[in-house]
C-alpha cells in the first residue's frame, strides 16, 4: 500500500524509479523458525528480496547487526595495509 502512494507521488512529480535496481529487505531482531518471503511489486513487477543492501557506504543486514558492513570495512583495511607494506619494502631498507 505505501509502495503504491511513493510509486504515485513519484509519477506525479515526473520520477521514474528503476525497477531492476529497487530491491526489497525485511528487517527484524526477531528470530524466526521459518522463512519470510515479501512479495512487493513497483510497476507490476516483482520486487528482488534480499537479505543485505549498500546504501550511501554502508551495509544494512536483515538482523541489523552490521556484521557485513564490519567484515566489508576490515577488507578495505587489509587491502590497504597490504598495499603500504608492499611500497614500503620497495623502498626503504636494504
């Protein structure tokens, strides 16, 4: 139902979203024995649900615990640390 009023004032105001890029996630703390999937639909077509999205750099998770957005972060820093290490062994020392 809210979808639908966004999908509208979008439509009113001459904006477009891009169904294949808009992506669907149900975030909860609850713990839940069986699957929840959401069927959620934007110009007829079915929505992807996922279980991660990125949204202006960070990492939101359904279980909202960031562990993603952690593990992402500490990759960048690996790369990074790695890429000083290998520099600064061309060129200092003997």
């Amino acid at each position: 139902m809210e979808l639908r009023k966004i999908s509208d004032w979008a439509q009113n105001n001459n904006l477009k979203f891009n169904e294949h890029k808009s992506k669907v996630m149900l975030m909860s703390l609850r713990k839940r024995t069986q699957k929840k999937e959401v069927e959620k639909y934007l110009y007829n077509k079915i929505l992807k649900q996922v279980n991660s999205i990125k949204y202006l750099g960070i990492i939101f998770d359904s279980k909202i615990t960031f562990r993603d957005h952690v593990y992402n972060v500490e990759e960048k820093c690996i790369k990074l640390i790695f890429t000083l290490s290998k520099s600064a062994k061309l060129t200092w020392g003997a």
